[in-house]
C-alpha cells in the first residue's frame, strides 16, 4: 500500500503529513494483517466509487476487473480510458 492511500483511507491529506506519521503509516502498512485490512478498505472504496449501489459481496467480472485496474491505476482516468 501506498502511504498516500492509507493517509486519504484515515481520512488525512497526504500533502499535510509530518515525517513521522508517514513513518508511523509505514510501519503500520508492513504488518500483514493490518495491510490486508487496509487493502480491502482501499478496493471497497474503488468498487464503491464506480457502482454506489452494488452488492460487493456479489461481484461481476467486470467489478473486479475495474477494481483491479483503478488499484494500479487510480480513480483519476474515465472507466473507458481503462478499458482501452
């Protein structure tokens, strides 16, 4: 995990952190079980901010394909510049 994502997951601007909350964020992130956590909340929000409505314990194709390409991508690119 980035530790931009994890700061904007805390609700924190990235820009504002001090050195030693990034720190603290990277240590935090190499914990296994907590980057786990912090990694299904990261593609929670990506399946969210493309279908506001779904059900995402019940996923298509599709959902995970878009939720796998706006993790190494971001939400900054239009759903069809993805699929290209």
């Amino acid at each position: 995990m980035q530790i931009r994502v994890v700061a904007e997951i805390f609700k924190n601007n990235p820009v504002e952190l001090s050195d030693t909350e990034a720190i603290h964020i990277s240590i935090y992130s190499n914990k296994d079980n907590l980057n786990l956590t912090m990694v299904a909340r990261h593609l929670y929000e990506l399946i969210i901010y493309d279908y506001p409505s779904t059900d995402t314990f019940n996923l298509t194709d599709e959902q995970f394909i878009l939720a796998g390409s706006r993790y190494n991508r971001s939400i900054e690119r239009s759903q069809s510049d993805l699929y290209q």
